[in-house]
C-alpha cells in the first residue's frame, strides 16, 4: 500500500510540473530555434515583443492557428514593415507550442 501511494504521488507530481516546465522548456526553444534574435518576451527588437503579441491576439479565438502559420510560413504587414522570413526550421508541433507559450506572455 505505501509503495502505491508513492508511485501515486511521484506520477501526480510529474503531471502538476509542466506548467513550469512548459515555460522554461518552451523558451528554450525560443532560443535554439532563433525566435529571440528578432524577439524578446517584453521589447520590440526586429519583431514585436511576446507580450505586444498577446495583447493583440487576446481575444482572437483563431489566434493559435493563424500565429503557427505565420512561424511557419513568414508574413509581413501587421508589425510594420520588416517581414518575418518562413521558419523552415521549426516543426509545425513546434510552432503551435511556440504560439501557445507567446500568447501566454502577460
């Protein structure tokens, strides 16, 4: 029984991390994909900053899909005009956990 209740709590345990993970992991692959070079979470440097990103799409119920395609296949006209070129680095998985991480900046 207590072997049980140990097991229990470390899976638990694993599951209550990823929020944090999640973050910390998430900006990691901001870094090693290139996105903080034109990024930063709370500045414009080329691109917007993370948090202006979050505003604008707050209430977009598409913003998900719309922002991993622009990851993927670049875009330009919405933050000025210095296009944002295609990531063909980045996986589609990837960019949706890119997206979700951005928009989750406040």
């Amino acid at each position: 029984m207590k072997s049980s209740l140990i097991a229990l709590a470390a899976v638990a345990a694993a599951f209550a991390l990823p929020a944090t993970a999640f973050a910390e992991g998430t900006a990691d692959l901001a870094q090693k994909k290139n996105c903080m070079a034109c990024h930063s979470v709370d500045k414009k440097i080329v691109g917007p900053a993370y948090k202006d990103v979050a505003a604008k799409y707050a209430k977009d119920k598409d913003a998900v899909k719309k922002l991993t395609e622009k990851v993927l296949k670049g875009g330009s006209g919405v933050w000025g005009p210095v296009p944002m070129p295609a990531n063909t680095q980045v996986t589609e998985a990837e960019a949706t956990e890119l997206v979700k991480w951005i928009l989750s900046q406040k």
